[in-house]
C-alpha cells in the first residue's frame, strides 16, 4: 500500500495540501502521515518550571488536531488511513526525514517559512531539492 507524507504547519497552504492529499490517499487507497515540525523555544521558561519545549510541542499538538479537524469535516463519509505527529526541528529536514521511505511527499507551496523564493516557500523548495521521494507542491489560490 502507498503511503503518502504530508506537511502541515497551521496556514491555509498546508490545510489545501493536507485536502489534496487525503483526496488522493482516498482514490489511490494510501496510507496518510501527516507531519508538523516545530522548533523549541531554546531555554525559554513558563511560568511553572515548565520549559519551551513542552510549551512548543503543546502548542504544534494542537495546531496539528486543528488541521485535521479543519480538513476532514469536509471527508466525512470516508477517510484514509491516517497517522499524525509532531516532530521537533527544522520543517524541511523533518519533512525529508519522514518521507525518506514513502512513496510521496505532499507540501503546500507558502507556509510560515520567513524568508520565501518568489514561486516556491522556503521549506517546499527544499524539499524539492534536497528530497529522494517525489514531492507534490499543492499551490496557493
């Protein structure tokens, strides 16, 4: 069975490839690991004792369960075979790691990178370059 990584990072470009790929999961009878990679906030401390890391990783946990809620009420009647996590690094090298043996890399083509090439986002674009699994680019509206 296929299976399909996709990336999501809480903008509307990742919940459209989020869409594109649960489409397609659906017609190709894939398997769907949806990702969200976040950085910790280095040393940074709540009030509490508890530190950035717990506070970043609650924060993309949610992020995550926002997406999928968002994307699959519109795919109510059937679903894919879905897994999801978040994964503490840069997007782009957690993306490549986890679709190091799938069979398809799904990205949205503008995300919350900083610093964008003009047609791609950043984290797409090295995807793209740096990837061994085909990567399909969902585009922005």
């Amino acid at each position: 069975m296929e299976r399909l990584v996709v990336g999501v990072d809480g903008s509307a470009g990742g919940r459209r490839a989020l869409d594109w790929a649960v489409r397609h999961a659906l017609g190709a009878g894939s398997k769907l690991d949806v990702v969200l990679a976040y950085q910790p906030e280095p040393l940074s401390f709540a009030a509490g004792g508890t530190d950035g890391r717990d506070l970043a990783e609650e924060t993309a946990t949610a992020q995550l369960r926002h997406d999928l809620q968002d994307v699959l009420m519109h795919h109510q009647e059937t679903q894919p075979t879905i897994t999801s996590r978040v994964v503490p690094g840069k997007p782009a090298d957690v993306l490549l790691d986890a679709a190091r043996d799938a069979d398809l890399l799904v990205v949205g083509s503008h995300g919350k990178g900083g610093l964008a090439t003009t047609l791609l986002g950043s984290v797409s674009e090295a995807c793209v370059r740096r990837g061994t699994t085909p990567v399909v680019i969902v585009p922005a509206r």
